[in-house]
C-alpha cells in the first residue's frame, strides 16, 4: 500500500482530527499555535483553530492550507494536512519557502457538524467592508420561507419545494441560485448569511495572517471545501478578478484546470463576501494567487437538504434530541463521503495541487 491509499490520517470527528493534526505537527518539528475559541464542542470540547508552520520563519515563499472554513468541510482539508505533516506526500519544501497549515478555521462548526459558524454565519460570505453598503439580494428574501420551513413534515416540505420550482419557473435556474446561495445579509436566521460584521473565525484569519504572513512576498492559499461538483474531483476555483495578475498567477500555477465563476466556467457561481477577498486586502502587499479547492461529493439536490434539515435542527428543533443523529450521519456523510476511494482521491488531488503551488512559488 503507498501513502496515496493510506487513508488513516482522516478522522471521524473534530477532536479526533485535531488530535491527529497536533500530533503530526509536534513529529514534524512545526511550530504550532493554537488560537483558542470561546465556545465548547458538543462533547464539551475547548475548541480552537490550530496553526503549524513549517520552514523557516522568515521565509518570501508561503503555501497556506485552510480547511474548515465550512465546518463540516473539514475532514476534507485536515486528512491531506495531516498526511503531509506526516511525510506521506513527499512533498519537499524548496529554499526560502515555508507553508503555513490553517487547521480548522471554523471549529464549531466543524465540532457541531455544521456548514456556518457558531454565528449562523456562512464563513466564505463574511468578508465583506461592512462599512460599506452591504450586497443585496433581494431574491433571498423572497425565498427565505420556502428555505426555512417550519417543519419537515411531508407536506410543509412539498410546499416548500412547490414554490422554489415556481421560483425557478420564473426566474430561471441561475438567478435561483444566485438568490439561494450566493449571500444575504438581510436574514440572520436564514441560509448563507454573511453576517453583520466579522466574526470570529474572520478575525482569526486576519491574526493569523497579521502573525505569519506580513514579509511573505509570494503566497499560494489553498482553501479546502466540499459539495459541489463531480464525486471525488478537486476543482480549483478562482475567483479573483478576470483578466488580473492573480487569475494569470493563479494559471501559472495551477493550469488547465482552474475555473472561474465570474466566466461561468465553475461549478460555482458568483459570490459575495468570500475569503479570497479578505486575504487580498490582507496580503496586499504579496504577490498571491488564492484557490477553493472543491471536492465534489453528491448531487447539490442533496446538499440543499441536508443543510434545511441541520437549519431546522438547529433553529427549532433539539441538536440534542432524538432525531438530531440522523440529520447529522446525513450532513456529514454528503460533506465527507464515508468511502476510502473518495478520501484517496482527495490525497492525489490535494497534494497534487500543493505540489502545483509549491513549484509556482519556486519559479516565481
Ligand atoms: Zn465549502
């Protein structure tokens, strides 16, 4: 068996990957930090987001990993990490270059099994100027209570999916997409809220990158994600501005294989408020080049499920309560397939891709 069918450094829940991750980061000689969270887990947890660097300090050339931005989403990005922390991908870090491994960014959503943080907030829709005036999306309200029904009883549940389709009858399919999923900030209590000013997981991020990252010159970020896309497929998406440095930067880099929601080459579509955009204003000072790295599960008809049922759960029902596992095996399970074959995909294509950044940031 080689390392890319060693499937033993994913995990089945937060503490236990955060217990790998810390583990594999002391073996590896990184320097570790961990940026405590106020909340508790489920289990009682003391949560935090975890930090390892590895390199050297004052390195120009920085790889930076970030799994977690959507909770649940984490296993995803922390098997690779740990992999890599392990030695398992043999990636070798080339002069002057370091990488810095962001270990869930999002613990509580993570440790909940949870898309949002513990703000109700969608993290990768947060990073707005709210200063500023804040994007409206006036087709989210118009379906905020087909999105949030009541109750999952079969016939609230028809309902609900009568007047998307006649939503989607009218308006046609992307602009009920945009409208769904692209970001509100009207509806603290609804789906894909960006939020009313940064929350935690933000202002950690922007720590985070304050502390590592201000003589860095050349930056490759990969944001880990799942559920949208071809099972097992890793789509690296840009969204920096079409035609810029950043997009060429990021081709360089990365290729054929990126795409671009603002083109409609993505299986994304555009958005607001997204992390790239606060790590562009965070790292202005860096040539960089930021990619989502979106690894397909099942279909996004599923996704939409699973995120009204852990809403309900969460908003009117009982995390704690008799039905809460069978949402929660769900939600999981459509973020983090529970198959071997899926997570080896996840191993090539992760370290594949950091391999891709590592020899753009050498040549660069
Ligand atoms: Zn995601």
């Amino acid at each position: 068996m080689t390392a890319l069918h060693d499937v033993g450094a994913f995990s089945r829940d937060w503490r236990e990957a955060r217990s790998k991750f810390l583990d594999a980061a002391r073996r590896a000689g990184a320097e570790h930090r961990a940026w405590p969270h106020p909340l508790a887990g489920p289990a009682g947890d003391a949560l935090a987001t975890d930090t390892a660097w590895l390199g050297p300090r004052d390195a120009s050339r920085v790889l930076v990993v970030i799994s977690g931005t959507h909770g649940v989403e984490g296993f995803c990005g922390s098997g690779p990490q740990v992999g890599l922390l392990r030695g398992d991908s043999g990636l070798a870090l080339p002069d002057d270059t370091a990488v810095l491994m962001i270990h869930g960014i999002n613990p509580h959503g993570w440790a909940w099994l949870r898309r949002v943080t513990e703000e109700n907030v969608d993290l990768n829709r947060n990073w707005v100027d709210f200063a500023a005036p804040l994007p409206h999306n006036p087709g989210y309200a118009a379906l905020h209570p087909h999105l949030t029904p009541a109750s999952l009883e079969p016939e609230a549940l028809a309902a609900s999916e009568a007047a998307q389709a006649a939503f989607v009858a009218e308006h046609g399919a992307h602009a009920a997409r945009v409208a769904a999923s692209s970001g509100q900030y009207t509806h603290p209590d609804g789906h894909f809220y960006g939020g009313s000013g940064p929350t935690w997981a933000r202002r950690t991020s922007e720590a985070i990158l304050a502390e590592y990252l201000p003589r860095a010159r050349t930056i490759a970020i990969v944001d880990m994600h799942t559920g949208l896309g071809p099972y097992g497929y890793g789509e690296p998406i840009c969204n920096h501005a079409p035609g810029g440095p950043r997009v060429r930067r990021a081709r360089a880099w990365w290729g054929d294989s990126v795409t671009e929601p603002l083109l409609g080459t993505s299986s994304s579509q555009e958005k607001w408020g997204l992390t790239e955009f606060g790590y562009e204003r965070c790292l202005a000072h860096a040539d960089i080049a930021f990619v989502a790295l979106e690894f397909g599960t099942y279909p996004e008809s599923n996704g939409r499920v699973v995120l009204r049922d852990d809403h309900w759960l969460h908003t009117r029902g009982d995390p704690a309560g008799p039905g809460a596992a069978a949402i929660k095996t769900a939600i999981r399970d459509h973020f983090y397939p529970p198959h071997d074959d899926w997570k080896e995909m996840v191993l090539f294509r992760s370290w594949q891709v950091w391999r891709q950044a590592l020899a753009g940031l050498a040549a660069a």
